[in-house]
C-alpha cells in the first residue's frame, strides 16, 4: 500500500490545522464513501463498533487486526483532544450502501416534504438489489444499453438532489450530494467490464478536492501504488484484466496540487500477503524478477529504508529514478496457484509517479479479523 499526503488544502492555501503529525487530520482510505462515513462518526463521537465497521470495509482484505488498530487509535486520539480531532474518509465508490439511499430520501423529506416523492422515485430506480454479490449479479446481468440507462438515473439523482434546499445545516448538505455522487459514481464504474476505469480515478480525485474544501484538512491518502502515483498516465496488467493504461487518481491529484501533492511508494521483496476476494488468506510471493523495482531495490544492504527521490544524485542514479519502472501490482482477485508476479505496474518515470520510496525485504500477511 502506499500512502500520499497533499501538502495543500487547496491551491494557495496552507493548512494551519493545530497540533502534531505536520497538520494531517484526515485518512483518506481506499474505501467507498458510506462506509467511510459510518467510521468517521465512531472515530469523532464513538457511535457504532469498531470490529463491525472494520470488517465491513468494501474489501474482505481490509478486515484486518490493522486496520482495526488504526481505527482504534484514532478514536483514542478524538476521545483525548475533542478540539483537534482526526478524521476518517472513504473515497471510493467499489460498493454501494443502503446508508446512501436512507439519508437522501430523509433528508428530502425533511428539508423539501413536497419534493420527497420524486426524490423516492428517483432512488428506487438506482436501488439496491440485495447483498454486495447480489447487487453486483444484478447490474453486470444487464445488457449493456440498460445498464447505460441506470447511469444516466443516477446521474439524474445527483441533479435532482444538487437542487434540494440547503437547510439549516450545510455540512449535511454537502454530505447528502456527496451520497448521490458516490450512488453515481459506483454505477458509472461498473458500467463496463473491460475498458480502463477512467470514473472510479477520477471520483477519487474530487472526493479528496471536496473533503478538503468541505473541512481544511490535510489528507494522507492511503491506497495501492498504483492508484496514488502521480505520473500523468501509467500502465498495469494482470491476467485477468489485460493490459491497462490511463491516468490515476494519484495523476489526477497531482495535476490538481502540483507541488502540493507527495507520493510516497511502498514496495516488499518477498514474503507473504492475503489477497482472494472470496477468502483472503496468506498467499506466498518474491522473489521479483531481475528486472522488476523491487529486485534493483533489494540489492540495497538495508533490509528497510525510506529513499526520496527528489535529491542531487549521481548521473546513473537520476537516469536511473527517471526512467521507467515495473513493479509488482497484485490484485485482490490473485488466488490459487496465480503467479504473483503476473501481476505488474509499469510509470514511464520512478521519479515522476514518486517522491520517495519505502522498502521492506520481507512482509508477513495482514492478520486477518476473526482467523
């Protein structure tokens, strides 16, 4: 996983939030919205269990021991400095949740009664249909121009709710479009299977713009390298979704803040992870191929190290971070006997996508919750 921290709250504007950790207050996680939302409210007012809200993360691989510390130790944190507290948001849209639909159609009929039953109506025609699995059965079931007509719903949902009077509470406000655009957002994604998922990057971009307009917050954007690099375009390939190429959420950012965006890489050698969406579990990997990051990485007498990127080097050292670098890029799906390293990540510049990198030899799995 890497984590990525834009410096800005905004382009211009510094953080002047108080307290330690250089102004961070937010995790921005790779997590869909209304998730985020649920563990946000334990983290601030303790509202809710933590074990249950970790283990329903939008991955069965995040229902870790972990993240269930991190979640924990921000709450501890909340509960010792209630007038600097840290927040927790998702900023993904890989699941839909009834939260969504539930505080829409409540806050329509609180804030415009007379306008409730077209907002039911247009809810109901983007519905869940069930479980996660079954949602997802549902909608990839569809023919591909029916599925473009449940998009085009949602995207209506956005713009009926965008019109909903602002009441007397903004931040709710702001949180109930929010909603509407993760509804969207999550159908867009998901309405093709093979085309690079332009959306879903560009959904997290502006969940991070939103959130920082919305609260002032410096965000430590946590996710897979692939997704926080900042390289303008970059390639990935596994075997099940073929090659790849497209501009991330990390590219997307980084255009946004410039200098204001710090992409921090994180790479193992070898060791043990637990991917398989139906049963994650610790799955061996490594050693890299010759020609992989991590190989040139290894070779380094440190077993752990953190290396920037943007300081005077030699001549083979700059040519070498300026050049192109593949990297391992192991799915969720990865399971069986798959070869790990099938799974591949490729930027045109180490130094572009990154502005430091963290190297561990040898990882041991996440442990996983109640295993």
């Amino acid at each position: 996983m890497s984590v990525t921290v834009p410096r800005t709250v905004a382009a211009g504007e510094r953080s002047t939030a108080p307290g330690t950790g250089l102004g961070f207050r937010t995790v921005g996680f790779e997590n869909d919205f209304a998730s985020g939302v649920l563990i946000d409210r334990y983290v601030v007012s303790g509202d809710g269990h933590a074990r249950e809200l970790v283990s329903q993360l939008s991955s069965p691989m995040w229902a870790t021991e972990e993240i269930l510390g991190l979640v924990e130790w921000m709450r501890a944190y909340n509960e010792e400095h209630p007038d600097d507290p840290v927040r927790f948001l998702g900023t993904d849209v890989l699941q839909l949740r009834q939260l969504s639909f539930d505080e829409i159609s409540t806050y329509a009929a609180d804030v415009a009664p007379e306008r409730a039953a077209d907002v039911d109506a247009t809810l109901a025609e983007v519905a869940l249909r069930g479980e996660p699995y079954e949602q997802f059965a549902w909608f990839f079931g569809l023919a591909a121009d029916e599925r473009q007509a449940v998009v085009e719903r949602a995207d209506d949902l956005v713009r009926l709710v965008a019109t909903l009077p602002v009441g007397s509470d903004p931040v709710l406000k702001a949180n109930i479009d929010q909603h509407a655009r993760a509804i969207a957002g999550w159908y867009e994604n998901y309405s093709h299977d093979t085309e690079f998922r332009a959306g879903r990057e560009r959904f997290i971009a502006d969940s991070i713009a939103w959130w920082q307009g919305l609260t002032g917050s410096r965000v430590a954007y946590w996710a897979a390298n692939v997704h926080t690099a900042a390289a303008p375009a970059l390639s990935y390939s596994n075997p099940g979704d073929g090659e790849q190429t497209g501009v991330m959420a990390g590219g997307h950012i980084a255009a946004r803040l410039g200098d204001g965006y710090v992409s921090v890489g994180s790479w193992v050698g070898q060791g043990e992870i637990s991917p398989d969406y139906s049963d994650p579990h610790p799955h061996p990997f490594g050693p890299p191929p010759a020609e992989f990051l991590e190989a040139t990485l290894g070779r380094a007498e440190a077993d752990t190290y953190l290396l920037p990127l943007d300081t005077d080097v030699p001549g083979d050292v700059a040519r070498w971070r300026a050049g192109a670098a593949t990297t391992l890029m192991i799915v969720p799906s990865l399971a069986g006997d798959e070869d790990p390293a099938a799974h591949t990540m490729t930027v045109p510049s180490l130094a572009e996508a990154f502005d430091a990198v963290v190297y561990i030899d040898e990882s041991s799995a996440s442990r996983l919750l109640g295993r």
